[in-house]
C-alpha cells in the first residue's frame, strides 16, 4: 500500500503494460510487464493489472485510467473510435469490467481518420498531454515508435494524422530477411546521414538500395553497426520522404522515447527544421491526468 | 541405378536443394529437399547430395555440375565471384572436394558487381541458359524471386544488375510486422493494379501506404486477399520504380516460375512493355548443360 495514492495511470500496448501510482504531487511508484494487449484474453485484463498494482492499494477504491490497445476491440473493454478532426481527447472514456470492487477502471479511446485509413491508440494521450502544457500549440507533431504517427494540430484538435511503419520494418527487415547477416550491434552517424540523404534525393530507389546494405557487406566488408545505421537511415528517410507535406516549414514537436526523439531530430535537422522535443512518458501521464481531470469536472 | 545416365545438374541455394539425372535426351529423374546451403555445415554438402542421388547412381563415376549458394563461402566450397561486366559463364568452375569416389563435383562461380556493389549466385546460370538458345539477345532479364535480379545483356556479357528484396520483403512484412493481422489467403487483381500505380506514380509515399493496408482492413473491412495484392502491388511497384532504367523502353524477358512470371508480366504490361518469358528451371538446367559443354571442351 502507498501513502497519498490518489490514481493510477496506465499505458498499455500491445506488447507490454506500464502503470504509475499517482499522488498529488506526481508519481510515486512504478511498475511494468510484458503482459502486452496481445497476450492477454478479454478476462485476463484485470488479473494483469492486479499483478503490476495490488502492492500500491489498500482497502480504499482507486481510480484507474488507462490508454492503449487496451480500448481496442480484442482489448479489456472496446473504447470506439473517436473521428477527426476532433480534440485528442474529450473526457470520453469506457468502462472497464473489475470484479475487484476497489478498481474504478476508464479506457480511452484511440482516434481514426476515414481517408486516407487510419487509426491510432496512445498516441492521442501524448498528445492531449502535450496540449495540456502548450494548449495554443500549432503546428505537427511527430510521435516516433514502431507504428510513427505524424499529427497536424490547430486550434486544440488532430485536424489530420498519417502512420508509418518504420519502427516494425526496421525489427522485420533487420530480423526476418537476409540483412539479418548483415545488420548489428554499434551504430555509424555518417552512414546514417548518407542513407537519409540518398532516400529523401531519390526515395524511388529505396527497393534497390536495401539489398546494398548486404552486398557491401559482403564485398566491402561493412561494419555491421554501419549497416544498421544505413537500414535505418534508409527507411527514415522514406518515411521522411513520405510526410513532406507534414514538416516542409511547418512548426514541429517530437515525442518519443530518448534514442528516436535524437534520430528523428537529427534527421529533421538536416532538412533545416528544428524541432522541440519532449518525453513520451511525461507526455502519457499528463494526458491521462486530463482525462482525469475531464471526468472529474463532467461528473 | 538409372540408365542413361550422363551427369547431374543441381540447384543449390540457401533454403533447397534440387538435383535432376540427366540423360542424352534431356530429363531422367528429378529430387529435391530441403537442406539448403543455410542449414549444412561445410561437411554435410556431400552427405546432403548423396540423400537426393544416391538412388540413380551405378559404379561408375557420374559428374556433378551445380549452381548457387553452394559455392559461397559458407558453401561446399568457394567459387570466388567473377566481376561484371563478363558473360554470365565461362567455363571457369571450382572443384567441391567429395569422399565418394563416383562424384565429381564442380561448383558455377557467381558474379559481383563493384560499384554499385552487388552480387548473384544461381541467376548467372539462368542467364547463361537463356543466352544459350537466344545468344543474340540484347536487353534486359528480369529473374523474380526472393532476390529480384535485373541484368542488362549485351554482346552475350552481364554488363550490369541490380538485386531487389522483394520477395524477401513481403514474407517478412507479411509474417512479422502488424501486416500479419491483415494479409492471407486469396488475390484481388483491381488491388494489386491499383497498389501498383500508386506506388510507381508516388514512390515516395510508399512508407504511408503499408499502414493503409492494416487502417482499411479495421475500418474499412478490406478482405485478406485485397490486402495480400495490395501488398506485393506496393512492393513490386516499388521495385519498378527504382528499375526504371532497366524496363524503360527496354527488350525485356522474364525468367521465373509460373506465378512469379505471371505477376511481373502484368506489372510490366502495365507500363506498356510486353516481356518474353521463359521457365526458371528449364534455364538453369539449360545453363548448367551449357557449362558441362564448357567443361569438355576445354578438357
């Protein structure tokens, strides 16, 4: 049991669950597991949670509010999607079924785009966070991930978002073709640099230069951290290439974990745009605070 | 034991093995199994062919021509790359060491290309096949398969090519990215055409359109099939658009298995460009047959 618990908040993926004691005063514990959205059927939700949370109650109900794949259909509970343009979030939630009559638990909802498809749930919380400290914000912001979302942002709504897989080619490519022999441990920034520059220049050559990555390693003897910086620099800068339209002089903000927010900014930076940066994380739970904060003030 | 047996053609790469028992008039046995170069240590080649020809050999000595991995350097034994531009074969074979005194064995060297840096093991006999009954053919092959080959031919020499991951790419964005939830079983033709001159007409938004598949099967319903040819549409458009220099206004022919040719000959009709074709098989036995011809010769 934790003194001065007063919610709980949770980010829960498809491939793990994070959850945070909050007090008044920020977060006083923290827990996670690789219980992930996809491992989980519709009754083992609330047994996860309790897994990860039951150290932090006592005897008092608890608020929990949690985001992610865990509204999705196959999730605990189904939280619709909301459609844009629209704020990221507006103090819809879902209830979550607990038989354990201390948790009070509030999915929220992900957002679609009806065309071009698309769909996100997560990211809308980073985002309703980052609006909660810079609610006049316009511009794009960039959530860097496995699945990268790119949003268009004005006066408080996502007016438009796009997706790119870059983070689940780079572990597919990486890991399940023959550039498994190829990529590596270590890291080239110049490699990375050059492979940007070739797919932002000629992104039609993209298919051609992929295969490179393992011929030079075989007839140029290349290091495989290069080869991973290449492979990376590569389908960065197709996706780059591919959401011109989201950062060409516009006003951007990255969030994301520490290692993609300094590849993404890098990138951006040598197409001449600085971006501002923040921390997914913090972004995470100051979207689920106003959540929070939403249904407090509608009930 | 087989009569008339004269030599034995095989294919070798890193996931198969294909051996044929080959007579005056052509084809006397074929077998084939699954001990590719990628699962043999340097000392199971000889036990591995034996499994598969064991039963058409008599007393006396049999030669063994093969081509492919087989001799790389994780092979039987390395036949070192000859460098473009050169005919795709030459006569020059490196001996496999064999215990079984019945076998000759001699590897076919692959070719390399220095700048851009590129490599092919297999294809060059395909090639050397198709040169062997069209030897004035000037233009462009196109081999399909994992590793998508283009080479330019002319004046019976390889004077250039460039390798594509296709095939690679789409098992592993179909079976270990989120794509896995969306492509299956069947085909749409209308989705694959359509996927295709999206992506040649806008290479660049390639990295966009792969989340596209996944948002329109969850919104949208988009069936596993649509899904699957909307897939291969995106990645052979990919490739198309990057070979560009290799089809445009080009003689082209395509050697391949029947499925594999099917899809690039649509593709390429499409662009307006009508490509002989010619089975994959047939050309590496052809090519094969052509080096034994070689081999005596020069004897």
């Amino acid at each position: 049991m934790i003194d001065g618990l007063e919610w709980i908040a949770v980010d829960w993926g498809t491939s793990r669950c994070r959850a945070w004691a909050m007090g008044s005063g920020g977060v006083l514990a923290e827990a996670h597991s690789g219980d992930g959205m996809g491992t989980l059927a519709r009754d083992g939700f609330e047994p996860a949670l309790l897994r990860l949370i039951a150290p932090w109650l006592g005897a008092d109900p608890v608020e929990v509010i949690a985001c992610g794949m865990v509204g999705s259909r196959q999730g605990w509970a189904e939280a619709p999607y909301r459609t844009v343009p629209c704020p990221p979030a507006d103090g819809t939630t879902a209830p979550a079924p607990a038989q354990d009559l201390r948790l009070t638990v509030r999915l929220i909802p992900g957002l679609r785009q009806l065309d071009p498809a698309d769909v996100m749930r997560g990211e809308e919380t980073q985002i309703a966070g980052w609006l909660a400290q810079a609610p006049e914000f316009d511009g794009v912001l960039c959530l860097p991930g496995t699945h990268t979302k790119w949003a268009q942002i004005s006066a408080g709504e996502v007016v438009s978002f796009r997706t790119f897989m870059t983070g689940d080619l780079y572990a597919s490519i990486s890991g399940h073709t023959v550039l498994r022999h190829s990529v590596g441990d270590g890291w080239d920034e110049a490699a990375f640099a050059d492979a940007l520059d070739t797919a932002l220049a000629k992104p039609e050559a993209l298919a051609a230069r992929l295969f490179a990555i393992r011929a030079e390693g075989l007839l140029a003897g290349q290091a495989p951290g290069a080869a991973a910086a290449r492979l990376s620099g590569l389908l960065i800068g197709a996706e780059l290439a591919a959401a011109r339209p989201y950062w060409l002089g516009q006003n951007v903000a990255i969030l994301g974990g520490a290692s993609h927010v300094a590849r993404y900014a890098t990138a951006l930076a040598h197409q001449g745009v600085t971006a501002q940066t923040a921390e997914a994380d913090t972004m995470t739970r100051a979207g689920l605070a106003a959540a929070r904060q939403h249904l407090k003030e509608s009930a």
